[in-house]
C-alpha cells in the first residue's frame, strides 16, 4: 500500500524549522560563480549565522588545516585557508549543524548520517578529475544526498508506523509506501527551495536507479557504495549499489579509478571527521 503523496507545502514547513547551513552554502557556491565576490562577501554571509561561524573557525583550526598559531575570527581563517576551501569547509560545518541528532524513523545516530555524507563526498570529489565534472558539484551531490531523510525524519515523528519492524525492502520502496515520496524526491524539492544547481538535484533525484545520459547520479550512486563498502552504511540502499561495467562507463570512470577515489576519499575522511567531532 501506497501512503498518500506528502504536499510540497507541508514538507516545506518542516524545513524551514531546520538549520540554515545549507542555504548559505547554495548561496556561496552562487557568489563563487561571480568573478566580482570577494572574500568579505562571502564571510559577511557567514556571520549571519552564529553557529555555522563557530564551526567553521573550529574546523579551521583542527589538524586537517592548521597547524599554526590558531585562527581567532571568521576573517582570519578564511583568509589564510583561501576561497577555494571555503566551499568545502562550510559544506563540513553544514553537514554538522543539520545532521545532529539520530533519525528516528531509520534508525540511524547523527554520526552515521553525517559519516556516510562526508564520505560519498571526499569520494564525489576524487572521481570528478577522471571523470570530467565539475568538484564542486560533486562534492555538493555527495554531501547532500540524504537531507531528504533529515527531512522525513522530521516530517514523521509523530506518526505512528512499522510497527517495530524497521526498514523492509529498498529504502525508497519502503519510504513511498509510508510516507507517499522518497527521501530522494524530498531532497530535489528541498534543494530547488534552496536554489542549488539543477545539475545538482537531478543527481540526488535519480542515483538510486539513474538514467541514461545522467553520468552525475551514476557517479553519485558509485561513491554511495563505496561509502557503504567502507562500513559507512544507512539502511536500506545495499540493493542500489552494485558496481556493474555499465554504471561504470556511464559514469565516465573506471574501476580503477573508482577504486583510487574511495582510497584518497577515505585518506581525507579521517581528519576533517576528527574536525567535526
């Protein structure tokens, strides 16, 4: 049994209550694209929000990018790690401000969520060289896949469900037939509220079973796996993620080059873990 579809209103009103990270990280990537935004644009939207601030001067003073005197503001951090980290260090204090708590309904602790994300993205961003795309999209694809599930989980906790059973099936299966979408649609209409790329959400759309033509989700569905076969899994996607020739190719990469990914992936994943704590 199918539930009945969720309004796009109603799934918009539980997000608005949910932390503002990422929307400042669609409107970076937006200033990034402006050859006139400076840095002090950039940190000026930072400091709007208090929290987002604190992680990232945090961040920035962890192992994995300072090993000096540490940095005391915003400004100063920025400005030695240079623009083209700041994208990346504020989708790490992203992720870690809207993947703070465990999902009740799938059973996972904030940690798993925020792990699996970090992950599939250092791997998204590895694959991007070989397989031609943009960095930035990718490791925005990868770092945001589940943020429909953030969502969802919000949606539902106050309604009663599986009876005790957990996740049956393929999870977009499972997920259509209680809540009436997937946490996959969720996330293409979160991230078009937000304004990311549509290049962007149509990879989050579409990476459990991309398409023909779609080589973002299908390196997206790759570096999921291989988040999953580095024991970073959430329930329910196993049955997503086998690594066929044709996914492969699809993707614009090769087995070898999926396989040095998840290699430097993993080498990056340590540290800035360590950073978010």
């Amino acid at each position: 049994m199918i539930a009945s579809p969720v309004p796009r209103a109603t799934l918009l009103h539980v997000v608005k209550s949910m932390p503002s990270a990422p929307q400042i990280l669609a409107r970076i990537g937006h200033l990034l694209l402006d050859m006139d935004s400076e840095l002090e644009d950039i940190t000026g939207l930072i400091k709007r929000d208090p929290s987002i601030t604190a992680r990232i001067i945090r961040i920035s003073n962890s192992a994995a990018y300072n090993t000096g005197t540490p940095f005391a503001s915003i400004e100063e951090a920025l400005a030695r790690v240079g623009l083209t980290e700041v994208y990346r260090l504020t989708g790490f204090a992203a992720i870690a401000q809207v993947a703070d708590s465990s999902l009740t309904r799938y059973r996972v602790s904030g940690a798993e969520v925020r792990e699996n994300s970090l992950l599939t993205a250092l791997v998204m961003e590895a694959l991007a060289r070989p397989a031609g795309v943009d960095a930035r999209a990718a490791y925005t694809a990868g770092l945001l896949r589940s943020i429909g599930k953030i969502a969802l989980d919000r949606l539902t906790r106050d309604r009663a469900y599986d009876g005790g059973r957990g996740i049956v099936g393929p999870l977009a299966e499972w997920e259509t037939g209680f809540i009436g979408l997937n946490n996959c649609e969720a996330a293409a209409i979160i991230l078009e509220e937000w304004r990311f790329s549509e290049e962007t959400i149509k990879a989050i759309l579409d990476h459990y079973l991309p398409g023909e033509g779609d080589s973002l989700a299908f390196m997206l569905n790759l570096a999921a796996g291989a988040a999953e076969r580095c024991g970073h899994r959430l329930p329910g996607e196993l049955s997503y993620w086998s690594v066929t020739p044709e996914k492969l190719a699809a993707a614009g990469v090769t087995q070898e080059e999926l396989d040095d990914a998840m290699r430097l992936g993993l080498e990056r994943f340590g540290p800035v873990r360590a950073a978010l704590g």
